[in-house]
C-alpha cells in the first residue's frame, strides 16, 4: 500500500499499522473508521482546559451516537449535553448517569419534555412558551434556561447559533417575564446557557460572548452552574497549513474570566462548556472507492462511493474535508489535477470537493476523507436506498474493532414491517 497524497493518517499512525486495502476487503466500502488514541488525546485536552476546579466539559452527543465512541467519552470523565429523547436514551445505555446530562432542545413537543423529566434528565429551555409549558408540566422544579448573548460565530450561516437572526435562546431583554414565569409555576432557576456557533477558529469572540452570559447571570442569585457553550474548531485545512485553534491560550483567558467571576458572584459555581466537534472530529475519516475517472467539459470528475448518503456535511454549508488517496499500485509522481470529487447518488449536489489538487488515480484506488468523526456518520442516511455504512474502530492496541455493521438490504425492508 502506498500514499499518493497526505500525511496525515501516516504522521498519526492513524490506522495502527493496518493495511487500508484489508479494512475495505473485511468490513465493505465506503467505511468509517476512529481512531480510540485521537479521540481520548481530545477528551483530556478539554477536561484540563483550566485549572479552574468546579469546572465541567461537556461531549455532544449529536456529533457522534455511536454507543462505544460515547462510553470512551464517559471514561475519560466528560459529561454529555442531549438534544433528543433518543440522545438521552443513547446516553444513559453508555453508563452516563441522568445527573451527567444536560438537554438542550428546541422547539420540542411536551412528550419530549416528559421523556427527559421522568427520568431525571435536567432541562434547558430556549424560549418563553416553552419555559411556560414546562412549569405547567413541573411546577416546583429545578429548570436552566438558554440566553441569546447577542454575538454569533461560525463557519456558515448555518450553524451560527446566536445574534440577531437564530431561533435559539431567550433574549436578554425578557429577563423580566423569564423571573414572573419562574415565579409563576414556582420553578428554580438553576443554570443559565448560551451557545454562540460552531467552528469557530478564533477564540476572541468566544471570550467576548462570556461577558454577555455572565452579565445576564448577575440578574439571578444563587445559580449552580452557568455553561458557556463552545463549538471550538478543527482545522479542516490541514494539507493547506492551518492552525490549530489555540487552546492554550483559549484555557488561560478563560480561566481568568472564570476565577474573577466566582469571586464576584461569591461562589464557587460550577462552570460548564460544549467543544461540539472538538472531541470527535479529527478521529474519524471515510474510507471509499475510486470508482471512475472521466472528463466533461473541461472538468475531471473522480467518483467515489462516498455519496451525500454517507457524508452530508459538504452539501449541506459547503464544508471543506481534505481528502488523501491511496493505492496498491506502483507509487510514482504524477502532476497534479484540480479534480472535482464526487459521489454516487442521483443528484448533481453529490459533490465532496471542486477543483481540489490531487493526483490521478486508479479505479479501485482508495481516498480517505478526513476528520468525519463529527456529523458524519450521526448525518448519514440511507437515501437511494444505500444501505447504510459499518464502522471501526482502531484500539490504542492497533487492534480493529467492529462497532457497527454494515447494513444489509433486508434492513432497508424491516421497518416496513413486510
């Protein structure tokens, strides 16, 4: 097996001294794979942030479900933040306990708030008709609710999550109604949460957001926890030379915000936060098939079997994954071509990448997409009617371990009921 772009799985170690072309043969393409090292190196980077002691990382659940990837996460002492019944349920079956859960929804119905109350999941509601359906619901209860700081961040409209144009949070000047409906239904106000966007490479904006939550936190006394949301970035560019997002010196700013607050509030308050795709992104790739070359117009096409079924990220906000090729064949220079990648799937969307330098390769040759352990395979579907895909996991061992099977075409029929 050779590598005829990237260095990425090779400076990691990536695959554990596994021979690509052997995965694909046992476990079918196109395939995810994690690597256990990578994403337990990320888990400890964010739960030794600060030094800060009441301090509290939290792992979204929504990035990855798989069960074996979220009990790694649990070991490794980080929390969960759910966004669904289903999280919940996924959540408390990997050993989280219900006290290690933060749900987070949006606009859910009153059975989804049921769900989390019976079992004793706390609950942060993000708008004033929702705060008055739980207290209806829970009267006399512990609630947390998720503010709207004002400032939004993020690599795509899509996933900035707070300013002027979001559905998410309340906003700061309803302060007033929020303390006449916890009043009202005689609910104590235990957390406060805001959450500013995702992939945010800057920490700036970050720090800056935290002045605003903890300027609406001063309005309530005796809170317990204030979380400050996240979405720290990846690099994604790596092949370009991207840096990394500075956690360094993110822990140290942060710390200091944090320090100075509790002294002001006058207690120890436990401090929380969502990295999002920081834990799990850069210890999962794709690996797929080079089914064709072909050239149209001027454009050189490289299809793959890595569809929009498999990875919706790039179809969905245009999302960047830098890709390496690998092949049995004898490896050699050949000049580069801007090809435009692309999948199987009856749409002209179904494109992972334009005019991205690559070198040629053969049909049958593999390509890794990388840094997919984040909405990849928790976005995936089986659209088409492609069934879909299994994932590995690579043990810190090096041993290759089957975490979820490849769907069949009789598990496309089941849920029919036929």
């Amino acid at each position: 097996m050779h590598t005829l772009h990237g260095n990425f799985t090779t400076d990691t170690q990536f695959f554990g001294g596994n021979n690509v072309f052997d995965l694909i043969e046992e476990y079918g393409s196109p395939l995810y794979i994690y690597n256990e090292e990578i994403l337990r190196t990320r888990c400890k980077e964010i739960k030794n942030l600060v030094t800060y002691e009441n301090f509290v990382p939290h792992y979204s659940v929504k990035a990855n479900t798989n069960i074996h990837l979220l009990k790694i996460v649990r070991e490794e002492g980080l929390h969960a933040d759910v966004m669904s019944p289903g999280e919940i349920y996924l959540a408390l079956q990997s050993g989280f306990k219900p006290e290690e859960l933060f749900f987070i929804p949006n606009n859910v119905t009153a059975e989804d708030m049921r769900y989390a109350i019976n079992h004793g999941v706390l609950m942060s509601l993000d708008s004033l008709s929702q705060l008055e359906l739980y207290g209806e619901m829970n009267p006399g209860s512990k609630v947390a609710l998720r503010f709207n700081p004002g400032i939004g961040a993020g690599h795509h409209e899509k996933v900035v999550t707070a300013g002027k144009k979001t559905k998410f949070g309340i906003n700061q000047e309803d302060i007033d109604i929020v303390k006449s409906l916890l009043k009202k239904y005689d609910l104590t106000l235990v957390g406060i949460n805001q959450h500013i966007g995702s992939l945010f490479m800057d920490y700036d904006p970050y720090i800056q957001s935290t002045a605003s939550i903890l300027h609406i936190a001063e309005h309530f006394e005796d809170l317990e926890f204030i979380d400050l949301g996240g979405g720290f970035g990846i690099p994604y560019h790596k092949q370009d030379g991207e840096a990394r997002l500075d956690i360094k010196t993110l822990g140290h700013k942060l710390d200091v915000v944090l320090h100075n607050f509790a002294e002001s509030y006058g207690k120890k308050l436990q401090f929380q936060i969502e990295p999002g795709r920081y834990i799990p992104c850069e210890c999962g790739l794709i690996l797929g098939t080079v089914t064709s070359l072909k050239e149209n117009a001027g454009v050189h096409y490289l299809g793959t079997d890595v569809g929009f079924n498999v990875l919706q990220r790039p179809i969905m906000y245009d999302s960047h994954h830098d890709m390496e090729l690998y092949t049995t064949h004898v490896a050699c220079t050949s000049p580069l071509t801007p090809f435009t990648v692309v999948g199987n799937i009856c749409e002209s969307g179904d494109i992972l990448a334009k005019d991205r330098l690559l070198p040629t390769p053969h049909v049958g040759d593999l390509i890794g997409v990388l840094d997919a352990g984040a909405y990849g395979f928790s976005m995936s579907s089986s659209y088409n009617q492609r069934p879909r895909t299994a994932e590995v996991l690579i043990e810190e061992t090096g041993n290759v371990k089957l975490i979820r099977k490849r769907e069949t075409l009789e598990d496309l029929l089941r849920p029919m009921l036929v």
